[in-house]
C-alpha cells in the first residue's frame, strides 16, 4: 500500500516551489489513498487557493475539518 504521507510530503514541496497544479495532483492522490484524511483536504485547498481558486478551497477546506470533526468525536 502507498502511504498518503509520500504525496502529501510531495505536495508540499510543490507548493512551496510554486508548483499549485502539481501540488493538487499530489493531494488529490493522498485523498485517494486515504479518504478519511483530512490532511489531504486541507494540501488540496491550500493548492486551490494557490490556483486562485477561492472557492472550491473554501468548500474542500469545510470538507476537511467536518471530516476532521467526525474522526474526533467532536
């Protein structure tokens, strides 16, 4: 089994390397790896914002800490 942590690593360095579409590429896979992460909805929204695209980051972000909340029992 692939780890999500290699594309979310991966995904990072990307965004920091002004690389948004490569990074979305990269969170999008981590999701698919392991779909009740939450990490990978925030990498893909901090990805989308980078693209500019305000507000499919916004609603992959309330995708995420709902996720997030429900993990946790909260």
């Amino acid at each position: 089994m692939v780890s999500p942590t290699v594309f979310a690593r991966r995904c990072l360095c990307y965004l920091i390397s002004e690389l948004p579409q490569q990074a979305l590429g990269d969170a999008m896979q981590a999701q698919a790896v392991s779909p009740e992460w939450p990490t990978a909805f925030y990498l893909q929204a901090a990805s989308l914002f980078s693209l500019g695209m305000d507000t499919d980051a916004q609603e992959t972000l309330k995708d995420g800490s709902s996720l997030e909340a429900k993990n946790h029992g909260n």
